[in-house]
C-alpha cells in the first residue's frame, strides 16, 4: 500500500555490474562509483608515485556522480546551486557548535583565481575551476545543516543540553553590523567614516568571538591527546612552525566591505608570515594555524621592543 503513495514518474532503475540500482528521484544513468577507504581523501588529486600531484586535475564533475556514503565524506551528496561570501566563517562554526563529522576541502581561491597570469586561457582556467569549486563548499554547507537538525532533534527531550538553532548562525542580512556579528568571522566596515582605530577594534571583537568558540574544538582536542600529541603540542607552542602549519589571513573584500578568512597555499605560507609584524600573527598550536590580520596589532616589530623598555 505504501508503494503507491510514492512518485515514481521521475525515478530510475539500472543494473550495473550485476547489482541493480532504483532512485526514486533521478532517472539520469550513471557510472557505478569506485569504492573507497575511509581515510582515502577525495579531494586529493590522483598521482602515481613518481609524479607530483596538481590541484588542477580535480574536476567538479568527478563530484556530481553517485559515491558510496561514508562518514567522514557523506556530505558530498549534499550539492546546492548557489553561492555565498561566507561558506567558509558559517560551516566552520556549524561544523564546531554542532559536532558534526566532516572533512573540510580546499578554498576555492586555491585554484588561482586571485593570482595573475601571462595569458588570458591559464586565466580563464583558473577562475573556472574556482567558480566550479564553489558548489563544493555549498554541499558542505547543506550537509552541515542537516547535521544540525538532526542534533537539534536528538536534543528536544533534554532542554538543557539544547544547541543553538544552526539558523542563529545566518546573519540577516547575510552581512552582519560590526557590533553584533556574534557567530560570525567577517566584519562590516562600509562606514567609511570610521576611524582605524573603530575598525581595528571591530576586528578585535571579531576575532575574539571567533576564538571563544573555536576554544570548544581545542578543549575537546585537550581531552582526547595523547602524551605523544600533548608533547608535540607543546613543542609546536615553543616554537611554531612556519612550513607546515597552515596560514589563514583575514582580508577586506573590496567588493562588499567585508573581512574574510582565507587560508594561503602552502607555497606562501612563510612569504605571508613575513607581511605581517608579530603582533598581526595569531597562533593556534592545537590545530597548527596562523591567522594573520593587519588589525590585528601595529605593522612596526619596534613597536614590541618599545613596550618592553
């Protein structure tokens, strides 16, 4: 009797490999997917062992396929169509509030699209491939909130250990005043009658919030270490890497007057710490991450000295 309840008029069956597949919502054809180890990262391009790998041989089409659900890389079934200027502050806060398991993939600005080119077609290819790449994040997204209502769910019948509601962390509009982004990494600063010294303390804020809930991922960390990490850990605080942790710099978008958190590839990783003085450097020695900020401190190192006189 349930059967026929449902819509079957867009659905579609194949038998591929002798094992036979029905959806009900989706009557294209499609290749069966490989099968992949948990730890297997499908972000990472494919390369055999005597050639480097290139980030421009991923395909967002590689993504638009059936894959078998695993945990960690379940959310890239979620695609959504449309774009946003903060994919990347809003799942991170999801991601951390809501204890959701998932892998984070590349920015899209990773493929070049910011850089300069010789030629107009490497131009083209890069801004293409970061265009294409934003869908990526919007599954990541649209996985994240389903997470959230799900946990929400869950948590109904005991108040007290009730989360915040995942739409708590959209801004309305999308882009939040200076003084009440509360679960947001980007900043307003249209006003341009602002004084430096207003915005500098506007991103101070920000940054502030940022790290009080980014502390409950670190505590969690703490928790569960080992000795071995703990000690690695510790190392890493005593002298922080410059190679191998990565680098996040929050920049104004000229466009909409907002500052974003963008993470550098590793081949500017130490030519970005040295733009910035030490003051403008914050580092994470839990999850081994600068965030570097020109509003974060004075761009003078001498500044530093003068204090400690």
């Amino acid at each position: 009797m349930l059967h026929r309840l449902i819509d079957h008029t867009h659905g579609g069956v194949q038998i591929l490999n002798g094992r036979i597949y029905y959806s009900p919502n989706s009557c294209r054809f499609v290749e069966e997917p490989p099968f992949r180890s948990s730890v297997e990262n499908p972000f990472v391009p494919f390369s055999d062992a005597s050639s480097p790998r290139n980030i421009m041989d991923l395909d967002i089409r590689d993504y638009m396929c059936p894959q078998w659900w695993t945990r960690p890389w379940g959310w890239i079934s979620f695609f959504w169509s449309n774009l946003d200027n903060q994919l990347n502050v809003i799942t991170y806060f999801l991601q951390s509030h809501f204890e959701a398991p998932a892998i984070r993939p590349m920015n899209p600005w990773a493929f070049g699209y910011k850089k300069v080119f010789p030629c107009e077609a490497m131009m083209m290819r890069a801004i293409m491939k970061s265009w294409e790449w934003f869908s990526v994040w919007v599954a990541l997204l649209s996985f994240l909130i389903a997470q959230a209502e799900v946990k929400e769910e869950e948590l109904k019948p005991y108040p007290y250990l009730a989360k915040k509601n995942w739409a708590a962390f959209f801004p309305s509009p999308m882009i939040p005043e200076a003084d009440s982004a509360d679960s947001s990494s980007t900043l307003d600063v249209s006003d341009t009658q602002g004084t430096v010294s207003t915005h500098q303390e506007h991103v101070l804020s920000i940054w502030q919030k940022f790290s009080e809930a980014r502390k409950v991922l670190t505590q969690r960390m703490e928790q569960t270490e080992t000795e071995r990490q703990r000690q690695t850990r510790l190392d890493r605080a005593r002298k922080p890497p410059t190679k191998s942790a990565k680098v996040f710099r929050w920049v104004k978008d000229d466009v909409t007057n907002i500052y974003i958190r963008e993470q550098v590839s590793k081949k500017w990783r130490e030519d970005t710490l040295g733009d910035y003085s030490a003051k403008q450097t914050r580092y994470d020695s839990f999850l081994n991450e600068y965030d570097c900020c020109s509003a974060f401190g004075s761009d003078d190192e001498s500044d530093e000295n003068d204090e400690d006189d």
